[in-house]
C-alpha cells in the first residue's frame, strides 16, 4: 500500500477522534475525568468504555503495509489511561491486546496483548505522577516516547523468543514508525481538542457571569443611589402629613414600606405588574411631598403583559425623571401615566409625563446617570432587541423601553 494514501487513511480518522474529545467534554463523567475531579467508579468505568471503544475502532480500521497491520487502536489505550489513570490504563490495555489478538491480528499473540497492557499503565502512572506531560503539545513527545518503548518490548521478546520472526517483523520499521506517530499524534490531537472545547465553554460561561454579575452591581447601585435620595424627602413629607391628616400618613407609612421591601428584598427579575405597582407607591410619596392635586397617576396595563417577568427595577429611574424633570419642575397639575402594551413582538413599557404651567425656578439638569445604566442593563441582556428612548412632547416628555417578547418567554422558560 502506498504510504501516501496510509497517512491519508489515519488523517481521516482523525475525525472520530476529535467527535470523542466533544463528547468528552458534554458527557459528564468524562468530563469530570477531563479536570481532574472524577473519583467515581462510573467515572472511571465511563472513561475505560470509551477507550475501550477506541481501540477497537483503531484495531478494525488497519491497513497492511509492508507485512505489518497498520492501525491505531493505540489511541484509545492512551486516552483511557490520560484520563483515568493507570488502573483503567491497565484494564483497557488488556481488554483491547486482546481484542486486537484474537479479533483482528494475532501476528504478535499474547506478545501483543502484554505490550498493550504495558502501553496503557505506564500511560496512566505517568499521568498521575506527572500530568503536566499530557498537557496540550507535551503529549505528542510524550506519547511517542511510550510508543517506542512498546515498539522496544515487543522487538527484545521476540529477539528472545523467536530470533527469525524478530528480524521479519523489525524490517517493517517504516509500518511501525508511521503507527507510532499516528498513534501520538491521534492522542495528542484528542487531548487538544477538548481542551479548547473545554476552554471555550468555560469562557462562555465566564463571560455569561460576567454579564450577570455586571448587571447585578448596575442594580445594585441603582438602589443605593435611591435609597439616600428619596428617604430623608419622604420622611419629611410624612412628618408634614401627620399633623393635619393623620390617615393619609398612615397609608403614605403603607406605601414606603411596600417601596423598600420592594427594592431590597425582590429577585433579579420581576412581572410586570410588580414594577407597576412599586412605581405607583414611588408616586404616591411623591404626589404627597408635591401637595394636593400637583401630581395625577395613571396607568393602563395590558393584561397579557402583566405576568411578563423584565429586568428589576426598570420603571424606577423612569418615573423618578417623570416627577422631577417635568411634573414637578412646573407650576401646575400634571400626570404621570404608566403604559404596558404589547407591540408585535416586542413588550412595549411607557412612562409618559404632562405638566401644566410655568417651570419653578431653577431645574438641575441631572447627570443622565440613571438613564445611561438603564441602556447599559439592557444592552448586557438583550443586546440590540431592546432600546430606551426618550420621545419629546408638547407638554412633557415619553420614555419608552421596548424589549423582546419572545427572549422574555425563553428566559421564563430556561428560570
């Protein structure tokens, strides 16, 4: 057989050899055997199945050259043993000697089978004494090492045993060369591969914590930033009521408590209906320490969206602008309105703000703090399906936050 078309045949096998790095990686057992935590008998008994496996893909799949039966059933003796040591090296490296023996080849008979055995536990005690040897481009050299001491057993007992069938089967050198390093390269392409599937599902998760963790501090300061400044004003406005009407005090109590625990105690995500509602008591303080009839509340929720769950907190820094850039920046009456439709494919959230008269005094203009962490949450989650814009009107100003209908569901689903 022409060599050429011999490393073609090994390279194409290579291809079931990167399909068990992948199912290395998903299938758990292996997986944990793959970092090193798996001290389970069925991690390791699921780590010898697939070695076990693989050697007898790589026996079946040999070509003959030069007298000798090329094949790779190697590969699977050392994988068993990379990831589960030298006992399973030891089982897998009998089980597939023998299946190579006397299913496949018995040129070398129960030679075969000794120098597998051999194979698969000198493999696995090195991984356990020195693991860095096995680790990415390492494992070639390391490999090819264990391969020419198996080459080395196999040629000195035959020497012994049988002088002339020694000499035949060393003539074959350039078969066994090109086994040996199909045999390392197979390992060490296995061993490469799921590391960099390992690697890339790490860092997707790194990355999906980061994300999380960001948009967990954003929230965080959201409600420190809250806490101090709206606290003192709505302590005042509640000593103020209290003289002249003790039962609207008692509800403005009522109303911040829901606010606070509210704001300290809810998950990540709420429905709907829920950041409705701590807006309401939000505005409700606020139309107190405006005075009577300054501040009007309004809102019109769409059933179907009020169970929908949307990132926490996500009217609050809305309907604060509400209040303080428009109603409460101008002499007069004005409303607050609160909006959940559905639109298409998107949960259209609004909250729209309409004053009357002139502007009182001086209106800081703000930071544009609150705003700007609002778009950062957003982006982090949704990416581009959701946006926050602000839409000027005659007597006041509309924020509308859109977001994706359908990513709420899966999000719903997948909690």
């Amino acid at each position: 057989m022409d060599v050429r078309l011999l490393l073609i045949e090994i390279a194409e096998k290579f291809g079931l050899v990167a399909t068990a790095a992948l199912v290395c990686v998903l299938v758990p057992p292996l997986r944990n055997r793959l970092l090193g935590v798996g001290g389970k008998p069925r991690d390791g008994f699921a780590v010898f199945l697939l070695g076990f496996l693989l050697t007898m893909w790589g026996a079946k799949m040999g070509e003959r050259w030069m007298g000798v039966l090329v094949n790779v059933h190697g590969i699977g003796i050392l994988i068993a043993a990379v990831l589960g040591g030298a006992r399973v090296g030891f089982f897998t490296g009998v089980l597939g000697g023998l299946f190579l023996t006397f299913r496949v080849d018995p040129t070398l008979g129960w030679v075969g089978v000794a120098a597998s055995t051999i194979d698969g536990t000198l493999a696995g005690w090195l991984a356990e004494k020195r693991p860095v040897a096995f680790q990415g481009g390492r494992t070639f050299p390391t490999a090819m090492a264990l391969q020419i001491v198996r080459f080395g057993f196999v040629a000195g007992v035959l020497a012994v045993v049988d002088p002339a069938g020694a000499g035949t089967w060393i003539s074959g050198w350039p078969a066994h060369l090109v086994q040996l390093a199909g045999i390392a390269s197979g390992a060490t392409f296995f061993v490469v591969m799921a590391r960099i599937v390992l690697a890339r599902e790490e860092g997707a998760v790194a990355l999906v914590e980061a994300r999380a963790a960001a948009d967990h501090l954003a929230l965080e300061a959201l409600r420190r930033r809250l806490e101090p400044h709206f606290l003192f004003n709505a302590l005042n406005t509640l000593r103020a009521t209290i003289r002249h009407d003790p039962h609207k005090a008692r509800e403005l109590v009522s109303d911040l408590s829901d606010l606070y625990r509210y704001l300290l105690n809810h998950p990540e995500d709420a429905p709907v209906h829920s950041e409705v509602e701590h807006a309401c008591a939000y505005l409700a303080i606020e139309r107190a320490r405006l005075g009577e009839g300054r501040l009007r509340v309004e809102t019109d929720i769409a059933e179907e969206t009020r169970d929908k769950r949307v990132p926490a907190l996500l009217l609050q820094p809305l309907v604060e602008n509400a209040v303080k850039h428009g109603v409460g920046a101008h002499a007069g009456e004005g409303v607050v309105r609160v909006i959940a439709r559905r639109d298409g494919g998107t949960l259209r959230l609004e909250v729209e703000d309409e004053s009357q008269g002139e502007h009182v005094g001086t209106i800081e203009a703000g930071t544009g703090i609150a705003l700007q962490t609002l778009r950062e949450r957003l982006a982090k989650r949704f990416g581009e399906r959701a946006s926050l814009q602000l839409e000027p009107r005659e007597h006041g100003m509309c924020a509308r936050v859109t977001l994706p209908w359908q990513a709420l569901d899966e999000e719903r689903d997948a909690a």
